[in-house]
C-alpha cells in the first residue's frame, strides 16, 4: 500500500493524508510538503508515524543525493552538459561537493550495476535473435577456445572486442567457398596480390606496422567470464566453442596476409590483432555488416595520404622539397587533390609530387636508389632552390605571384602559370637540363642557363601559344596527357631544347587543329 504522509514539521509530522493501492496514483495527489511511504503494515488515515516517517524521509533525501550523483557521473561519462539547477532540489540544501564526498562511490557502483545489467539485457536479444534462425547453438558443455576481451553493445546487441594471437587466425576462421556466386557468399572474393601486399607491409615494418580490426560472424553461443572489479562487467575472458563456424565479414586480407606474414617471420605468431566477434544472424545480416562497414566508408584524400605518410621514401622527399624551398610550403594545398577557384594557395601536393618525378624520372620503383642517401635529398633541395629563383627571375608573373603581390585566385583566373598543367609541362621540358647521360638527377652539375629564355613567353592565358595545349578551344584549363606534353614542347622549344617524339606528335596535332576550317 502506498501512504501519502505529511513531513510538515510540528503535531503533524508523520500524519497520513490518503492511502492508495497503486504508486502512480499517490505521485499524481501528493505535494511538495507530503511525503509517500510504500509499506506492508497498514497505517490508519489520519493517525501519526513520527518515526516511521523519519525513517522513510532519510531514505528518500539519500535516494534523491544519489541521483543527484548518478545524473552528473552519467553526464560526465557521456561528455554531456549537466544542468545542476534542474536537480538542485536533490541536494536537500546540502553542498553538492558534499554530497558528491558522501554518495559518489555508491553512485559508481549503481552506474556499474546499470550497465551491467544493460549488457545481459543486450547478450540476450543478441542469443535470442540468432537462436530464433537457429544459427547459435547453446551448448554449455562445449570446449572453447579463450581470449581476453572487452564486451560492448552496439544496435541493443551485444558483442565483443577480443585480443586474437596471429597463429589463432587460421585455425579459427573459414572462407567461403569460392565457386559460391557472390550474393550467396557472406565475405568478398579474395584478392592474393592484395593480401601479399599487406604481408610485406607486416614483415617490413616489424616496429611500427598497424592492423585495424576484424569483424566476424559465430555461429554458436560464447560465453563472457567478467573479471572482478570495478569495471561494469566490460572486461574478462570471451570463450567460444571450437566447433563454432566463424567468419569474417571484414578483413579477410588483413587475416590472409597475417597468415603470409608469420610463414615468412615465425616469431610474429604471437603477435595480436583485435577481433569484433557478433553472433551469427544469417546470410542477410552478415551481407549487411560487410555492406556497412565498407559502403560507409570514405578514402581520404591522395594529398592527405601523401602528406601523412612518414615511410614511404617519395612521400618523405616530396615534404622535405616543400618545406626546404623557401616561400613554396604557403603555396601547397596539403588536404584536398585540386585548388578551389578562390584558395590562396597555387598547386596540390598530388601536382606537385607529380612535377616532382616527372622533373626527375624519380618514382615508387626506383625512389630508394635515387633517393636513399639523405645526402642526395638534401643536393636535391638545393637544385631546386636554383630551379625556383631561375624561374623568379625569368619567367614573366612568376616572382608576383610566389611573393603574394598578385592573388593566387587571379592568377589561377587569367595567366596559365599558376595551373598544375604548365607546372607538370614545366617538369617535363626542364627534364634534359638536370639529368646526365646515365638518366641520373645531376644535383649539383646541372646547367639551369636555358632557362633565362623562358622570359620570352606570355603568362596569360588568352595568348595563342597556349591555345589547344594548356588552354582548351574554351578557355578551360587542359590538364590531360596531351595537354601536357603539348605545353612542354612549346617550353622545350622557347628554350632551344630537342623536342621528344611524343612532343613532335602533339605538335602536329596542334597544328592539325589550326589547320581545319572554323564549324
């Protein structure tokens, strides 16, 4: 029964106003000065209980400093606003740090024991829903294999994160069979060349390689053995039985290439990698998973790429020349692949790491030959400090728009050298002047005189010269191959340099194109 009680101190403290059989109807009739008391001994309206009274208040205003508690641990953890105004009535005008001295421990406990419970309430949809399509035995007496593990829930589902030696993926994991058509298989195809490239980068880079996690599917029930301790039930030992057919939705290169590596590099076997074991809904959701983990997914840009990796040798040497070239490094659009039309910035690091080996035939094949020796990266640097007061000096506009004097947006609006066309054609017909007759950058040696001749050329991009090379019939930028190679023969030429086959040939489709009669 439950007692609507005053807790208006004085002769009527404890008195009882109404009894109701049911809690919601109590809530709703009593007021700020009442009191409700759920209790089995029957109590007679209008009689007085001092000290059952007292007792239940105590309890209530803890329960209340509790809460208090609970709400602002709960919005800390969650990195949330807690509006201590809203609950400042909890506190029984009591200091909240005092409160929080007093009740915060309980309240951690009470936090635990939530989501404790939150996780069996998950395990259970998750058993149930693959038990419904009969997928996950429950066989309590199987022999498992053990792994130490994090136990989660995403979707109201739970499921876990577990630490998996290398040597374990191969006995643990099956592929789908590959004659199977692919909307009847629950993994893609797998590509060898892939899964080797991911055990080369594994056995290359022992210290400092990195494997996100895989995701998996099992087709049996696993059982969670939490460790004791204060940590929400989160932590322990995931078993899951041998028998189980478990595979992977996500990662079967990275697993085909763990495998590769640790034949090659046996002491890698003990090495770990994390893998997210889901319960097994079925065909349909293990397609899903795949489906949402990969479709979701954005690549990141080549400019990031390139920029954020500290292994590759041609990656290295492209922000070593940026940064090293004085006045170059504000000129570089590092995020994103191309320049917007009004960015203060002139060429993106993918331009420029293109100008960069198509100037010095360096590429992915041969950058460790070429550029191994820090010496010859740092020769290089000082090539092309050369190479860019050359152009300063000569090229027409060019000193302008390094130095800011004209915008980079007005540039890019009426002159051809601010465009990643001229520069990559730049590359190309400047080529002869650094290599030796080996093909090898000559740092040092190279005769960089030719390019004085460069001043003779009109920058701006309505100059016939340009036009079907740099410039399309339009007046839009053309950066094609052709494009290209057409514009380094015109540079080549102004500076008095042999023409390549390939530049013949766009030349006399350029001058094909003049020839034919007006539409």
């Amino acid at each position: 029964m439950h007692y609507i009680v005053s807790i208006v101190k004085g002769d009527s403290y404890g008195k009882v106003i109404s009894a109701h059989h049911d809690r919601i109807t109590a809530i709703n009739k009593h007021e700020s000065t009442d009191l409700i008391i759920t209790t089995d001994e029957k109590l007679k309206k209008g009689e007085v209980y001092p000290e059952l009274t007292a007792q239940k208040h105590a309890e209530s205003i803890a329960d209340d400093r509790l809460t208090f508690c609970i709400s602002a641990k709960m919005a800390a953890k969650n990195n949330e606003s807690f509006d201590g105004q809203r609950y400042a009535y909890k506190l029984h005008d009591m200091d909240p740090f005092e409160v929080m001295a007093q009740f915060g421990e309980a309240a951690d406990l009470e936090i635990q024991r939530r989501e404790a419970r939150d996780l069996d309430m998950a395990a259970s949809r998750a058993r149930m829903a693959a038990l419904e399509k009969d997928i996950c035995p429950d066989d309590r007496n199987a022999i498992t294999i053990s792994f130490p593990a994090v136990r989660g829930i995403q979707a109201g589902k739970e499921f876990f994160a577990a630490q998996v030696p290398f040597i374990q993926l191969e006995k643990m994991f099956v592929f789908d069979d590959e004659v199977l058509p692919a909307e009847l298989r629950m993994q893609r195809e797998l590509n060898t060349r892939r899964a080797v490239g991911i055990s080369d980068y594994i056995v290359q880079n022992q210290r400092d390689y990195v494997l996100p996690a895989l995701t998996s599917s099992v087709s049996a029930r696993m059982w969670f053995d939490a460790l004791p301790g204060n940590h929400g039930q989160r932590l322990g030992m995931l078993n899951i039985p041998l028998d189980a057919v478990m595979l992977i939705n996500d990662g079967q290169h990275r697993r085909a290439g763990i495998e590769m590596a640790i034949r090659r590099v046996p002491t890698l076997k003990s090495e770990m990698v994390t893998v997210v074991f889901f319960y097994d809904e079925g065909l349909k959701r293990s397609q899903q998973i795949f489906s949402d983990i990969n479709c979701k997914q954005v690549k990141p840009s080549s400019a990031l790429s390139a920029l954020f990796d500290h292994r590759d040798l041609m990656n290295i040497w492209l922000k070593e020349v940026i940064q090293g070239v004085p006045g170059l490094t504000g000129k570089i659009e590092k995020e994103t692949a191309s320049v917007g039309a009004k960015s203060s910035r002139l060429w993106s690091v993918v331009s420029f790491k293109k100008f960069l080996g198509a100037m010095c035939g360096v590429n992915d094949g041969n950058a460790e030959q070429i550029l191994a020796d820090a010496k010859q990266r740092k020769a290089s640097i000082a090539f092309f400090i050369r190479f860019f007061n050359a152009l300063a000096e000569h090229v027409p506009g060019w000193a302008p728009m390094m130095g800011g004097l004209l915008p980079a947006a007005e540039v890019r609006e009426d002159m051809v050298i601010g465009h990643a066309v001229f520069l990559e054609a730049l590359a190309i017909a400047c080529r002869p002047l650094l290599l030796d007759e080996r093909g090898q950058p000559a740092w040092e040696t190279c005769d960089l005189a030719p390019l004085a001749k460069l001043a003779s050329i009109n920058p701006n991009k309505d100059a016939p010269s340009w036009k079907y090379r740099a410039v399309t019939i339009n007046g839009t930028m053309n950066k094609t191959a052709f494009g290209v190679m057409a514009t380094a023969s015109i540079l080549r030429g102004v500076m008095e340099l042999t023409l390549s086959p390939d530049m013949i040939k766009a030349d006399a489709l350029v001058n094909a194109s003049y020839s034919q009669p007006a539409a």
